[in-house]
C-alpha cells in the first residue's frame, strides 16, 4: 500500500472515531428526563439519575391498602431502565387535593416555562411534586384537569393510551345500621331509605315513637364530615338523587327551598359534625352509640371496621344497599406534564400495573375493597371481608340500584357552601 492510501485509510479511522464519541456523548446528554413527556412537551432534562421517587397522593380509604403496597414493592427493589425505584405515599381526602390542584399549592410550572431553564432553587422545589394521584372519583381528576388546562391550554391528566386514569379499586356509599336500631326501622316503614332515616331523624318523641327502647332517646344519623371527606359530600349527593328519584341533580335542585329544609332536618340528627373525624365509621367502632344509631358510609370503612364495632358493643352491624348509589372507583392517574420526568411517570406506571396485580388486588379484600382486576373474585381469599360479613348483608352483586351521575363542580361548591352556612358549626 503506497503512501497516499495510508493517509486515506488514516483520514477515514479518525472521521469514525470522532463520529462515535460525538453520538456517545449525545447519548449520555439525552438519557433518562430527556424523553417527551406524554402530553407532547419535555420533561424535566437532568441526565440520569442516581435514584427515582415516586410520590403519590391517595385518598383516605384506600390509604393503608396503597401505603402497605407500596412498602412490598419497595422491598422488591425495583428498577425502572436500571434506575432504582421507591414509592411514597401521601394521604389526603379527594376534595383537599381537588382544592390544592385548583390553587397549584404543588407548584405545576406555567404555561410556556422551559424545565431547562430553572435554576437549582426550582428544580429543587419540583422533586416534591406528586408523580400521581389516586382519588376517591375519577370525575375530581377530570376536574382538576379542567382547571389547569384552561389555565395551560394543555392536559395534565389523561383519559386515554398508557397514562390514562385507570381504577385501582372500587366500594359505594351503603347503609350501615346497628341490628338492634335497624329491625326497629324495619319494622316500622318496611325499608332503610333517606326517606325512612328522615322519619326517623324527625320523629318528635323519639325512639318511643318509632317503636324502639326509651333509652335509645332520639334517632342519631352517622354520616362523614363533609368538610373533611369527601364520602359525606356525596352521602347528601345520595339524598337528593332519592329525594328527587332520579341519578342526577342540579345546583337548582341543592337551592330549591324544600329540598333544603328536609335536608337540613335530615343533617340536624348528626349528633356532632365539629368533632367528628375523616374516618366516621371508626368513630363508630370506637364511640358505639354515642356517635349514632346508622348511616350511609363507604362500604369499605364498614367492613373495616365491623370486628371492631361487634366486639366493643355486642350490636352488629347490619348493611342495607341503597337504590341510588354512589360509586368510587379510586383512578390511578399520573401527572404528565413536564415537571416529572418520563423514568418517573414510567415508574408510576410501573406501581399502578403492581396495585393492579392478582397478589394485591387479593390483599385489598382484606380493607373491604372490591377488586378493579376482573381476575380476582370477592371471595378469592379467606381473609376477604366479603364473606366474613356475608351474613351481615354484604352482597356480591348490588342489587336493584341506580348509579348517581358524578356531580359537577358547580353542584359541589353549591352543597359545600350549604352545609356550611347550615349544618357545619
């Protein structure tokens, strides 16, 4: 090979070196947060990093089954492209996240902010920010999406393809009355309903005159505080979708004056909103009769706490499904805009498919949550509260009920601003 073929061979060896360092380096700049975020913009670009957290918001009821999840998947040290994965769990009713999202307390960037261009002070301030949240009703996501893309013109919770909003479990609004209590109801009006609570909570002399024990005194009705969770705000949903018959109602069906008196006759029977806590049906279990007689609660918190209320006050207590029903079914939705990075948004996928599993779906049964994987029956385990409260009036299938329609923010704000100026003290 002569001389001029040797310098060619040596141009061409040094033009492929530097090709491959260039796309080495152009790799390593664009690994992990470089990646488009799945609403089409950019997330946060900070190269690859050393650990992933992902920080999830779930709704009370569903707390410890999501928090003990959570803490079984860490212990399975998961990765996500090589990068160690943890999950953490932050509880909060729906209508305080609702709230908090509407503020942008979490601190979403603006529309048009580039992450690129934060300075430290700011990313740091987003490494708080919740990579999904698992609320009590899919339509407080759709809400809460509302408001932000009017306010950024773009999605931040998605209705569809891989990161959309996917129910991680379900329970309703039920009935749940001490057996002593509910056979005197029975007995006198025939059926549990809003209707015959009503009677009962206005019955003027009491006990005595429905037919129960003097010493009861006058009938009590336990339902959540609907300033702190968000099942008491749609307990009295509940009401008007009987008082009205029909699944859906309007801000002038919460504002019609009559509606509004048996309501608040109706409300008047709680013994004590201003210390009731989130969790009422523990209350129940904890307090007995001095918290009430029955009331409509999540299915879930009743299950949960049925051992516990049997125990303390030999009165079981016995649940009666509702014709107007209210459905939460608890939607895994992850945040997709740029603030995270997609190996996070990846990573919450990554738990969500875990909640969904066969193991854990089983392991919700035991908090009285039905199943959202069709795979796993109500009475896949022995520990499941479906069959070991059978007896007590669980049923598998609802029977004879309408669904009530999610409410609009309209309709929320309406009843909110209702109880307080009425009930709440």
């Amino acid at each position: 090979m002569n001389r001029t073929r040797w310098i060619f061979v040596g141009i061409v060896v040094a033009a492929l070196i530097i090709v491959g360092v260039s796309l080495a380096l152009g790799g390593l700049g664009s690994d992990g947060g470089g990646s488009a975020s799945p609403d089409g913009g950019e997330s946060i670009t900070v190269g690859r990093p050393n650990a992933i957290t992902v920080r999830v918001i779930a709704a009370l009821p569903i707390e410890t089954w999501v928090r003990n999840a959570a803490a079984a998947y860490n212990a399975t040290a998961p990765k996500i492209e090589g990068v160690p994965v943890s999950v953490e769990i932050d509880a909060m009713d729906g209508l305080t996240a609702l709230g908090r999202w509407d503020r942008n307390t979490f601190g979403a960037l603006e529309a048009g902010v580039d992450p690129e261009t934060l300075d430290a002070a700011a990313r740091a301030a987003l490494e708080d920010f919740p990579t999904a949240w698992i609320p009590e009703s899919r339509y407080l996501v759709e809400l809460a999406n509302a408001s932000y893309k009017e306010r950024l013109g773009r999605d931040v919770f998605l209705t569809d393809g891989e990161y959309r909003a996917r129910p991680i479990a379900t329970s309703l609004l039920t009935w749940g009355l001490y057996q002593s209590r509910a056979e005197v109801l029975q007995a006198k009006y025939g059926q549990i309903s809003w209707d015959t609570i009503h009677d009962a909570a206005t019955a003027r002399g009491g006990w005595p005159e429905l037919g129960g024990d003097p010493g009861w005194g006058y009938f009590k009705l336990v339902v959540p505080n609907p300033s702190k969770n968000v099942a008491g705000l749609h307990a009295m949903i509940a009401a008007a979708g009987e008082y009205y018959e029909r699944p859906d109602i309007s801000v002038a069906d919460v504002t019609t004056p009559a509606f509004q008196a048996w309501l608040k006759e109706l409300m008047g029977a709680v013994t004590d909103f201003s210390s009731a806590s989130a969790y009422t049906a523990e209350d129940f279990a904890l307090f007995g009769y001095s918290v009430g007689d029955g009331g409509q609660l999540l299915e879930a918190d009743l299950l949960l706490n049925m051992q516990g209320i049997l125990t303390r006050w030999d009165d079981p207590i016995d649940l009666y499904y509702p014709r107007y029903v209210t459905w939460f079914d608890f939607p895994f939705s992850v945040w997709v805009g740029p603030e995270t990075s997609a190996l996070e948004k990846n990573a919450a996928l990554d738990f969500q498919r875990y909640l969904l599993s066969d193991e854990q779906q089983q392991a919700g049964l035991a908090y009285g949550l039905r199943p959202a994987n069709p795979r796993v029956p109500l009475d896949a385990v022995p520990g499941s509260l479906f069959t070991q409260w059978q007896e007590r009036g669980v049923e598998a299938v609802i029977p004879r009920s309408d669904a009530m329609r999610n409410p609009d923010r309209e309709v929320l704000l309406a009843l909110l601003r209702w109880f307080e100026l009425n009930v709440a003290e």
